[in-house]
C-alpha cells in the first residue's frame, strides 16, 4: 500500500509498505483524509520537533479520517463501510495517569506520527491502518472525509478552553492565528466569551481568523501599539492562550492578561526567551496553565462536527492527494497561502 515517509529535512517519498495484520479487537481502516499539522510540518522542515529527532523513516499524520474496511471478530462499535474519524491516541487504561482521567499523559500512549519513541510511532498518512475499535467515531454521511479530520486539532482546542476554567463573559485573546490559533477562538465562543481578539503578523491569517468568530485583530509586526494599549493597568484581558510557540507571544500574553488573570500555553515554545518578562508572572499573581493534547475532547469534537455546531470549513485550504504530499507540505508551511491542507487518499 502506498505510504507516505520523512527521511529527515525535506526528504519526503511516497513508498510502498506491507499491509498490516488485523487483531480480535482492531479495525482495519481505509485512510481518506490526513490534515497536516504544525509538527508535521516541523518533521518536514527539520528532521525533528524540539527534542524528538527523526531516527527511521517516519509516517507523519494524526489528524485522520476513513471508511472501515474489515473488523476483528470482538469489535461490535463499527462495521465495514462506516465512515469514521479515528482519534490518533491508543492509551494503556493502566498507568497512573490514565486511572486518574490524565490519559493525555499516558506513558505508554501510542500516537500517530511521533518520533518521541523509537522505534517511532507511525502515522497516518498511508492508504491503511490498523486500530483499535475504541479509536473510531462514526461520523454521518453528511460530513465530508476532510472535516472529519479536523477532530483531533478541533479536540486540542477544546482541551486548551478546558483548561482555562469557566469562560462565559469573559473577554479573551490568542496569540498565534494558525489552524490551532482560529480553533480555539471557535471553540471559546462556544464556551461564551464575550469577545475574542487574536493576534499574529500574517494579515492572511488574521484575515481567517476573523472569518471563524475573532472580534479583533491585532498585527504585532505593524501595530505594536495595540498590544501595549491592551497592557494598560496591568493588563486588560481576562484570559490569553498562546498558541504561537513563541516566547514573544507568551511575552504579550503575559503584558496583557489582567491581575489575576489566566494564561493557557497551547503552543510547543521554541527560540530565544530573552525580553519575555516572566517575572511579572508573579507581580500579578497571573495562573500559567499548560495544555497538551486532549483526553475526552475528541469524542465532544466530533460530535460538534457531526451535529454541525461548529463550522470548520472555512479554515480548509486546500486537499491534494497522497502523490502530491511534498507540495501539500509546502503549501501548508506557507502562511500567506494556507490555514489547513489536508492530503487525501
């Protein structure tokens, strides 16, 4: 079957792999649709995200939907021909983090597209899998192969909203308006905040952004000022998520969240800290939150999708089939062109 694989730094080829083999409580799944993510992109670009570095021929891909193909003789959930969107985290239920409802934490978690172990964990962007019953939603006709995919960033959204507490009234700003960025303004006003102000230095993607529910758009390249008027009297916004990966987003983040206020690290944090004024983390007794992945989102993402409470499309860029994934992955590393590229198969 046709699999796509990262060799190291822009080194992407599409190669043929065995068929893997079906366990009693496992399904077999004809891979649709794979959204590129930021660590996707990270793997293409460098060989590695942070620390996990490229070591094998890595299949990236964890934001995935398809059709069932074959069941295991135990599975009862699912049957062949169900359309699906299959949620990229196979826990262990037993470690310590899973009993305690932290299965985002699992140590034995096996997830799509991850060099963090080796041998690596491969991903979905190949015309099969395997997996188990529990990680396929059905998801109806209605919705597209490629919406469906938007599951698992949609769950990291939700997840990082979770994680602020109680949003209702409350006013809110983003720093960092990519595919995650623009989710969690979709997924703050379903939990009722009162008005969402996102912040980047792509007019293109504040542009979108503005398009899925942000009340204001700030250009922090061109319109400093607008950030330092946020800042005014220890700070003016309730609650920030910083969902660039930048320790300038966290730094605005920081200037501009009122005393007392939240600040939720959505993003993996990379480059120089110097100027981020972390000490004023404690001068305005300021709750710094991280948020990582998502445990029962997944299952509320694709039920918001299903039921259309969420209109994702407009973050859809593009769709190109498996063939032409090395210049999806281009398309998707550029911010002036895209917000989501899905590969389709």
């Amino acid at each position: 079957m046709l699999n796509c694989e990262i060799h190291g730094a822009r080194d992407l080829r599409i190669g043929d792999i065995h068929v893997p083999s079906l366990g009693p409580t496992q399904v077999r799944v004809a891979v649709k649709a794979v959204g590129i993510c930021g660590s996707d992109l990270h793997y293409y670009r460098h060989g590695r995200v942070g620390d996990f570095v490229i070591r094998e021929p890595l299949t990236p891909g964890h934001e995935a939907s398809g059709q069932v193909m074959e069941v295991g003789d135990a599975v009862t959930s699912v049957k062949p021909g169900d359309r699906i969107a299959i949620n990229p985290a196979r826990t262990c239920g037993q470690c310590k983090y899973c009993r305690m409802g932290a299965s985002n934490h699992c140590v034995n978690v096996h997830f799509f597209g991850s060099a963090s172990r080796f041998p690596h964990m491969q991903g979905a962007m190949r015309e099969q899998v395997v997996v188990e019953d529990y990680q396929c939603l059905p998801v109806p006709d209605s919705v597209s192969f490629e919406i469906a995919a938007f599951g698992e960033p949609l769950a990291v959204a939700l997840h990082a909203v979770q994680q602020a507490g109680n949003l209702l009234g409350k006013s809110v700003l983003v720093t960092g308006g990519g595919p995650i960025g623009a989710l969690i303004i979709m997924a703050a006003r379903l939990a009722g905040a009162s008005q969402v102000t996102i912040v980047d230095i792509v007019d293109q993607t504040l542009q979108a952004c503005a398009k899925v529910g942000a009340s204001h758009t700030i250009n922090a390249a061109t319109d400093p000022d607008a950030i330092a008027a946020l800042s005014v009297g220890k700070g003016s916004i309730d609650v920030c998520f910083e969902a660039s990966g930048s320790y300038a987003g966290l730094a605005n983040c920081i200037r501009v969240t009122r005393a007392y206020g939240t600040i939720v690290q959505v993003g993996t944090l990379g480059g120089n800290s110097d100027g981020c004024p972390f000490n004023q983390i404690m001068v305005k007794s300021l709750s710094l939150v991280g948020s990582f992945r998502f445990i029962d989102e997944y299952a509320w993402a694709i039920d918001y999708l299903s039921r259309g409470a969420l209109d994702v499309s407009p973050l859809l860029t593009a769709t190109l089939p498996i063939e032409r994934a090395d210049e999806a992955f281009q398309l998707a590393g550029d911010r002036t062109q895209s917000m989501k590229v899905v590969v389709t198969l």
